[in-house]
C-alpha cells in the first residue's frame, strides 16, 4: 500500500475514533483548578489532582483516604445543599481557606463528590445579574428579530467576559454549525455565516455539552495535571469544569489562533440548539463567578427566545391558517372539483415556491401546468405511495432515490408529498422544485480526508479556517419549516374539502 493511500486511511480512521474518545475518562485536569473525588456513602476520598499543594496549601498524597468530612478547610453543607442527581451542582464564592480566597464547586457524580477549588481572581465581573438580564429585552414598543436577540445576548456576555472574539454557533438538523452571529475585533477574520462540519464537534463532545453549563479551556498549551488515587480506574470527569483538554481539540484551538476558550451550550426545548463560543488569542483568566453569571446569562436567554419562537410560530400558523382558509373559501365557490384541484395547486406552487404542483386522485393526474409527464409523475407516485412513514414527505433529489436515479426532467428534483391516508386510490398531493445552485460557505475546508496525520498516527486538524466555498447544483432549496407548516394545515383543508364533495353527492 502506497505512503499516501496509508496517509489517507489513517486520517478516516482517526477521525472516526475521535467520535469514540472517552473524553471524561483522561485522568487528568487543566492547572487552574484542583480536584478531588469522595465517596458519596463514606465521604473517604479517593481521587486527589497533584496540584492541591498549589491551590489549597494540602499535599495531594496526603489526602488520599482522608475523610473530606474531616477537611477543615472544606464546608460540608455544600454535599447537603447539592442535588440528588447526576450532574448537580452548588458553588461557594470567595471561600476562605487561611490567608486564602477560592471558589468552591461541589458537584454529584455517579456515588460520588467532586469537589473543585480555584484561587479568587479579583478581575472578575462588575456587572450585576440583573444589569446584564435587561440587556437581553427589547426596548418598549420594540419589535425584535431573531438576530437582534442572538446580538444582544453576545452583547451581554462581552460585558462579562473580555474576550477577543465571541461567536454564537447555531447546530442544523445534520449538527453542522453554522456562526449566526459574532462580535469580533476589526482586524480578525471575520466567521460570520460560515458553516462548520459536524465532525468539528464529535457526538460525545456534543452530548457533554448538553450536560454541562459550560466549557473553559484555561490554556491549550500548559500541561495538563496527573489525578492520583486509590485506583488504577481513573475517575468519571463527565461534570468537571476542570476536566482535561482533548490533545486533538487543543491542536484544532491551535490552528484557529486560539489560546483560551469558553464555551456556553444553548438549550431549547429539551434540545442542545447551539452553544455560545468565546475565543481569546492569548491567555485570559476567566473566573469562576463571570462563569457562573454569563452561565446563567445563557439560560435566561433561551426562556426570552423560546418565548419568541412560540410567537413566531404562533404568527406563523395564524397567516397559514388564513391562507389555507382563503383558499378553501375559494374552491368551494367554484363549481367543478377540477377548477377548485387547479386553484388548489396554483396557489400552493406560490406558496411554497415551487416550479409546479400536481395531484393523483384514483390514479387520475391534475397539475398545476396542465402538460405534465404522466409516465414520469406515475414512476414517482409509485416510490412514494410505498413510503407509509408520515403523511408529509420531502426530498431534496429525487435522483439519490431508489428507481429515480435517471430522471433528468430540469422541473422536478426537490418534492414534497402530502399524503391523506396511505391508501393506494387515496388522493396525494405533489409540491415540485427544480435544482439550483446553491454556496454553501465553510470556515475551511470541511473534508476530513484532508487531515494530516503524523508519523505517530495522531491527526492534526486543519490548518485553514479561512472560507472555502462548495458549489451544490445536483438538489433543489431546503424545504422550510413553513413549507412543513403549510403542508399539515393544506393535508386538513383537502381532507375537509374532499369530504364535501363526497358529502354533495350523496
């Protein structure tokens, strides 16, 4: 086998592997912090960071099998205050432990107490939680759009966190991300629109960010801290603010310029929606309690945005609801089914910016041009009758389906199906787009084949973020989720209107 064809499958590989990285299983902590694990039952301690001679004055040998109970310097009502389940936490600002100052995490892990200790930085935030909640309302009698909140959400969070570079980064179905908003400094490199690929952040870095408030990565170039303990089974850092920095992710801060780095998942509706990423090019402490506000920041803001979204879809469904109903109104005006099945398609081709509509009815055809392909329509009608999985199915290219790869038709790629019932005679409805080049604009190139891979066999992500555009010209526009919305309230009008008809004749 070929140096090169090696190259290349070893970068797949890796990349795969990446997605299988037991990031909450290194072993180690970032130096800003120290760590110890207790059981939950006895309080011993059984894992202690080799720097708490740094931060709390305590040799780590010297703790290991010590009761935390029995710490002096600890206050104990944290592990009372603290939740019953997995991923809880309650913090203690500005703890006194001698001439010193720390702020203090407890968090619940699985039978366990992780305690986290940082020294007090006296740079922190000036700003008090509800000064930095106002910023994320509307002024009165403001109507705001969605790119207004995004903006003032990264407002708030600079008036925190002084980093160089604040992005908010908004995950799409297929979890490639997409920068929706940014506040940068004039001479950077602007990653505004860029999209980034889902492998940027592998499933179970996604999955930690949904399980924890925040990520901080002090500094990608200090060492990282030995955990020593009872133990040859490292300790379950899953919920550690302290946790170890993926040599691969370190590497990729590397190559955007980054030094520290503090990220804030956003979640909406039960779902990570995107996460807030703050970006510095050289080292800035971030300290505990700006954390913890711009955390809290992050989670006021998505209450006011989801409030948002639901007026948003709420307007959304009203004008819908109007339009199908104009609609209807109108077909039931007219006298033969078939004018009222023309206007119907008409007005739905308009609707969802289609090139054409058609519908099969008994295996009788009417569309929207009055010269369609009735072989092709059928050969088409035939996949999808097939398809018992939704009542409203879509496609952005018909070609990538089974027994459809050779329609060349320049009218039809992307489709949308509305289906009444799967019955085979029952009536479907066909929503037709032609293909159209589309830029998709990428902060670098997002082929992963291209990753290096060095004679050690770790990978070394890439070294441009600049924009790399791809062309796309083979699918049609995304279906929106207004085409979806107006295709369920279109599925109730026919049913109601077909029902009349049937009503007329009896």
């Amino acid at each position: 086998m070929s140096d090169a064809k090696h190259a290349q499958l070893s970068s797949t590989d890796i990349v795969a592997n990446c997605e299988k990285e037991q990031l909450h299983l290194s072993g180690q902590i970032q130096n800003f912090g120290a760590l110890l694990v207790a059981d939950s039952e006895s309080m011993q301690i059984r894992y202690v960071s080799d720097n708490t001679n740094d931060i709390l004055g305590i040799k780590a040998e010297t703790l290991v099998g010590q009761s935390l109970s029995e710490q002096t310097w600890f206050d104990t009502a944290l592990c009372s205050e603290v939740g019953r389940s997995e991923g809880a936490r309650v913090c203690r600002f500005d703890h006194r432990i001698g001439s010193k100052k720390v702020n203090l995490r407890v968090l619940r892990g699985e039978n366990t107490f992780v305690v986290e200790a940082e020294p007090v930085n006296l740079q922190g935030s000036n700003w008090s939680l509800s000064e930095l909640r106002a910023i994320l309302y509307p002024p009165t009698h403001t109507e705001w759009k969605a790119k207004d909140y995004w903006e003032k959400l990264l407002t708030a969070i600079s008036s925190v966190l002084p980093f160089h570079r604040l992005l908010l980064y908004r995950f799409e179905d297929d979890w490639t991300g997409e920068v929706i908003s940014e506040h940068a400094r004039k001479d950077d490199v602007e990653y505004l629109g860029l999209k980034f690929p889902a492998s940027d952040i592998p499933q179970i870095a996604r999955k930690m960010y949904f399980e924890n408030p925040s990520r901080l990565i002090d500094h990608v170039d200090q060492p990282p801290v030995d955990i020593l303990g009872d133990s040859d089974t490292p300790p379950d850092l899953t919920w550690s603010d302290l946790r170890s920095v993926s040599p691969v992710h370190a590497q990729y801060l590397r190559n955007m310029g980054i030094t520290t780095s503090f990220s804030i998942p956003v979640i909406l509706s039960g779902n990570l929606w995107g996460i807030v990423s703050c970006h510095h090019p050289s080292h800035l402490h971030v300290d505990a309690q700006s954390r913890y506000q711009s955390e809290q920041l992050v989670k006021h803001f998505c209450s006011i945005y989801a409030t948002f979204l639901s007026r948003q879809r709420l307007s959304l469904l009203s004008t819908i609801d109007d339009k199908i109903n104009s609609i209807t109104a109108q077909m039931s005006l007219l006298d033969g089914s078939g004018e009222a099945l023309t206007l119907l398609l008409n007005e739905t081709t308009v609707t969802c910016s289609g090139t054409f509509s058609a519908v099969v009815m008994n295996g009788s055809w009417t569309c929207s041009t009055g010269d369609a392909d009735i072989p092709l329509l059928n050969k088409i009608d035939k996949y999808f009758r097939q398809d018992t999985s939704d009542y409203i199915l879509s496609n952005t290219n018909i070609r990538l389906l089974q027994g459809l790869e050779a329609i060349d038709e320049g009218d039809v790629r992307g489709v949308m199906v509305i289906k009444l019932d799967h019955s085979r005679d029952n009536t479907r409805l066909y929503i037709f787009r032609r293909p159209e080049k589309q830029l998709v604009e990428w902060a670098g190139n997002p082929d992963k084949s291209k990753a290096q891979v060095s004679e050690t066999g770790s990978l070394s992500p890439r070294q441009s973020f600049e924009k790399w555009t791809e062309v796309k010209g083979e699918a049609s526009l995304p279906w929106s989720k207004s085409d979806f919305l107006f295709a369920k309230k279109a599925r109730v009008g026919l049913m109601r209107f077909f029902n009349q008809i049937r009503s007329n004749h009896v």
